[in-house]
C-alpha cells in the first residue's frame, strides 16, 4: 500500500508565477489536509478536503491560494503569483476518517521563490 | 486560539543519558500526537495519545499525556544517535470543543545526540 504520494517534491519559481502542488493520498482515504512548514517552524494547518468538496480553508490565505480534491486524481494546492514568503515545505497527509482519525504525511513538496 | 509549546526548542546531548520534551497547549483536548522528522524527511507519527494518564512505549522512548495539566511529555532513555531528528507535537483542534479541523503543531525540539 503506496503512502501518501506528492510531487513535485522540488519546485522553483520566480516572482508573480504560479505554483501547483499534488498530492495523492493513500490508498482508500478520501480525507485530505495540507500543512504548510516555514524554516525552523512547525506545520501551519491551511485546509481539509474531501472529495469535490472543501470542508475547512480557516489557514489558507485569502488571496493567491487555492485548493482542490476533484472525483479522479489528486489534490491540487495552488498559489498564484508567488512571493518570496510563499518559500515553504508545504505538507499533505491523509486520513481514513472525517472526525479524529490519525494522519498519514506525504514527503512534502519544497517550494522555493527566487 | 489553540497554543502548542514546546521545550526545549533545541537539545544537545550525550549518548546514554535521559531527557524529557515537554509539551503544554493552552485549551482542553483529549487527543495528542507525537510526530518525528529528519532532516528533509516527512513526519513519521511515533505515538498518539486519547486520553488522561495515557502512556506509551517504543524502544527507548516514551510518552505520556495530563489533559488537567495539558501536558504531554516525552522521555528518551539511555539516547543513541539515531534518535537525532527533530520532535513535534500536534493537539488535535477538534478534541479541544472549537470545532475547527486540522491538527495544530509545536515548534519541534531539534534533538542532537552526540556519541
């Protein structure tokens, strides 16, 4: 049972391009969170998915971010016209269960703004 | 708003000998997750406490969890180099009664041992 996939696990980008992160989750869970993790920091809860549906965006920033959990395929996270601050590791992690269920991290996908 | 604190924030120390992470967030939950990660690396889930007075092993470390003193420690016995990595802890938000989803995490102890 594959874990929790996310690709790409490296991403540059410069000033003002966009920036897409996927993420699979493991095999038979429909419960999908993304983190974001500055240097020398914890993980920041940005949103929780389900399928087709968004069930908490309370972390994500208002503007420039967005995220997705479609029927087929991966969870997308998306940021817009990227900025210096946006330089993160940015975490997904699956769950079997809507309320409490222990979570299952991806690798991570390391984005850096020149 | 949720607070997770954790210290220390950095541990130096020598083979063999024993410390203790400490943990304290600032509202009631009863669920509280231990997470390690090397350098690099995703967070590996080490132990996941449910409920007061709960107490878990594996190998040379142990946690425990007061939900009256909202205090979750974690023990390192007689510590080995492999255990270098850094350590968080995560309160589960919805456990504490705010209704809101997702885990919040401590700034993580930076655990070096030294042979």
């Amino acid at each position: 049972n594959a874990g929790v996939m996310q690709n790409p696990r490296h991403l540059v980008r410069r000033r003002g391009q966009e920036a897409r992160l996927r993420c699979s989750p493991m095999k038979g869970h429909s419960h999908v969170y993304w983190y974001r993790q500055l240097p020398e920091e914890g993980l920041k809860f940005m949103v929780y998915l389900q399928k087709e549906n968004i069930i908490d965006e309370s972390g994500m920033p208002k503007e420039r971010f967005s995220a997705e959990f479609p029927k087929e395929g991966p969870s997308i996270l998306r940021i817009q016209q990227v900025v210096r601050g946006d330089s993160a590791a940015y975490f997904c992690a699956s769950s079997p269960l809507s309320r409490g269920g222990e979570l299952f991290f991806g690798e991570g996908s390391r984005l850096t703004v020149l | 708003e949720l607070k997770v604190e954790q210290n220390p924030l950095f541990l130096s120390m020598q083979e063999g000998k024993n410390y203790t992470i400490y943990c304290n967030y600032s509202t009631t939950s009863d669920r509280l997750y231990w997470y390690r990660q090397d350098p690099g690396k995703s967070l590996e889930s080490l132990f996941v406490l449910l409920s007061n007075g709960a107490v878990k092993q594996e190998g040379r470390l142990m946690a425990s969890l007061d939900t009256k003193a909202r205090l979750s420690t974690l023990h390192i016995t007689a510590a080995v180099h492999d255990l270098s990595a850094t350590y968080f802890c995560a309160v589960d938000i919805m456990y504490s009664g705010g209704g809101a989803d997702g885990l919040t995490f401590g700034k993580g102890t930076h655990l070096i041992i030294q042979p």
